[in-house]
C-alpha cells in the first residue's frame, strides 16, 4: 500500500506550487517527524531531491509524492486530504496505524 494523496489535497499544493513560483521537478514529501503530544508529528514540504535507495514516490493528480521509507512504516495507507470548513483549513491526515492522536491532528502515536 501506498500514501494517498486525495484530488483536493493535490489541487491545494499545486496552487502553492504555483504561488510560490517552485521550479520542476519538485515533489510533495510527506513525512513523521518525533515530537508532538502524542509521539509523532507529521511533515509536509517540497524537496527537489528523490533518492530511489531511500524515498517511495507516488503520483496523484499531477503531483509527485516523496516518502523516505522509514516514516513509510508509520504512514502506510494513510490519506492525505485538504479540509476547508468550520473545523479549520489545511491539510488532513487519515492514518489507520495511529493508534491515538492528539486534539489538532498533527500529532499520532502508533
């Protein structure tokens, strides 16, 4: 299985692809970082890099998606979406190897 970008999460980051002016190829890497409140905390970025021997890279609508395949243990199967509603904006993570998150969503443990 893979990360999975939605097609409004890939609509939003081809907009800031485009606002900020980013040059190709650049990829969307998604990744976990330690910290948080629950244990881990998820990274968004752009990276221009892709190593083959460390990243997985995945395409959705238009958009290339880095993960280096240690944080692919804890995202496997994770959806990526963008929200836009009375419960905020940004970017959305629905992980099924979280086994609790924190209160903003930003965090896991797993």
């Amino acid at each position: 299985m893979a990360i999975i970008l939605t097609e409004e999460a890939a609509k939003q980051v081809q907009q800031v692809k485009q606002d900020q002016k980013l040059p190709e190829p650049m990829f969307l890497r998604v990744g976990v970082t330690g910290g948080g409140c629950s244990g881990f905390s998820y990274s968004l970025g752009f990276d221009d890099k892709f190593d083959e021997t460390k990243d997985s890279k995945y395409h959705y609508y238009g958009i290339d998606v880095v993960v280096d395949k240690k944080s692919a243990l804890f995202l496997d199967g994770t959806v990526v979406d963008w929200q836009n509603d009375l419960n905020g904006r940004g970017f959305k993570f629905e992980n099924p190897n979280a086994v609790k998150t924190c209160g903003c969503g930003s965090s896991f443990r797993a």
